[in-house]
C-alpha cells in the first residue's frame, strides 16, 4: 500500500512538473533551432542539421566522440520529429508582437554507448510550442468548458493530451507514429489558431522561410518540415525533470 502512494504521488509530481513546463515556458525550445540573433548568419544555425536519425544511430564510434563533444558544451544530440517554423502574434500590453518558432514538434534524445550503439530514451511533445501559441493568450475558462462541449474543436490542451497519450505506448524505435503525430500537431494548431501552413522539404529552408515571413513581409503563417531531423542543443531542464520522475515511479512500482 505504502509503495502505491509513493508511485501515485511521483507520477502526480511528474504530471505537474509537465503542466508547469507547458503553462510557465520560457520559450528556449520554441526557437531551440535558432542561436542568438546577435550571432553571424552562418553561427545561428549551427544547431540544424540533414542528418536522418538512421545515419545518426549507425555511425558507431563516430557517433559517440560526437556525443562527447557536445557534452562539453551543455549540449545533447536529439532527433526532431515534424520541424515546426513560423510566426504568430502575441498580446504584450495593448500591443500585438510578431513572434517566432523554430523548434521540432516531437523530439528525443539520442545516446550512445563507449561501444557506439546508439538509442533514444524516449519520445517527448515540445510544450514549449503549445505554450507559445495557446498559453498566455488564452482564457482558461474557456478552455475548460469547451473541454465538455461537443460542438467545440479540439483546445490545444487536449491535442497535447492525445499525442502524449500515444507516444506512452510508442516505442522509441517506431519513427511512424510520431511522424503521423507530428501532422496531428500541425494540423490541430493550425485550426486552433487560424494560421495556414506550407510544406517544406528541408529544416533550414523552413526556418529561413519563418524568419523572412516575420521579418520582411511581417505576416502570420506557419511551415512545416516532415520526417526525421538530427539536432543539437541544450537538454530541456523540464525533461530532465520529467524522466527523472518517471523513473523513479517505475522502480517503486515494480
């Protein structure tokens, strides 16, 4: 009895410290794929890659000595699923700001062992995304009756909710399912806020194409890169957070 409430009150911990990541963003993994906009054009995007989780997870040693490498300075390796880039607008007092996202929609961190073989640790929903379009600019209330309303559409905590619920069940190695995931993220959020969305092929061309979206011609849209996408950059304090818990539920649960 006593192990079950502990396992409860951790998975409780763990749920809440998932709410506090998606309610309380402080927008780093919503424009994770961009560096500092003080940087040079060619250092900005040092984070994006073409590499496919395959060429990434068969690279053996090579792999490992990259992983290393990024160890050094605070980085982790991770496969982006489905790479979100586009603008939207968000109320800062009376004002209507032109903001930015650059970030995978579905991600996991790639590690490897000494030997070079490689795995990701699990499938995790960028909140920071969601938290960025729906988080501060909508009306809880709102969201919450609409939660019981049969007519209404999907509210961007329930679309977060389905994905999450999926990927429970998905194993890592199963790059189909969040693929078909990361559509049902582009595809609810672009209803939820009326924002239209093109396909590209490429992470960099899609990001490049958000930036001059905000910049130059100053509209809102979105653009979506499918597949998988290799990328490197800091391990989210959340998700830290957020397995550790899990884990720990786990081992007194079993």
């Amino acid at each position: 009895m006593k192990n079950s409430l502990s396992e409860k009150y951790l998975l409780y911990l763990r749920e809440m410290s998932k709410k506090v990541a998606l309610g309380s963003s402080t927008g780093d993994y919503s424009q994770v794929l961009i560096r500092s906009s003080k940087r040079n054009t060619s250092n900005k995007f040092q984070r994006i890659t073409d590499l496919k989780l395959k060429q990434v997870t068969e690279s053996g040693i090579n792999g490992y000595k990259r992983e290393l490498d990024q160890e050094k300075i605070g980085n982790g390796i991770f496969c982006g699923i489905g790479i979100l880039a586009g603008t939207y607008f968000k109320k800062i007092n009376s004002k209507s700001i032109l903001r930015l996202i650059a970030a995978p929609i579905i991600y996991g961190q790639v590690v490897f062992e000494e030997s070079g073989q490689a795995w990701i640790t699990e499938w995790v929903v960028n909140y920071d995304i969601a938290a960025a379009l729906i988080g501060r600019n909508a009306d809880e209330e709102d969201e919450a009756y609409a939660s019981f309303d049969p007519s209404s559409g999907k509210t961007g905590n329930q679309i977060i909710q389905d994905i999450e619920d999926t990927l429970d069940s998905t194993s890592t190695e199963d790059i189909l399912t969040p693929t078909r995931l990361s559509e049902d993220f582009i595809n609810g959020f672009a209803k939820l806020t009326e924002t239209s969305y093109k396909i590209v092929e490429k992470p960099l061309a899609c990001i490049q194409a958000a930036i001059h979206a905000r910049d130059i011609q100053k509209i809102k849209t979105f653009f979506f890169c499918p597949g998988d996408w290799i990328f490197f950059a800091p391990v989210p304090q959340s998700l830290s957070t957020y397995r550790a818990l899990d884990d720990l539920a786990k081992e007194i649960g079993s």
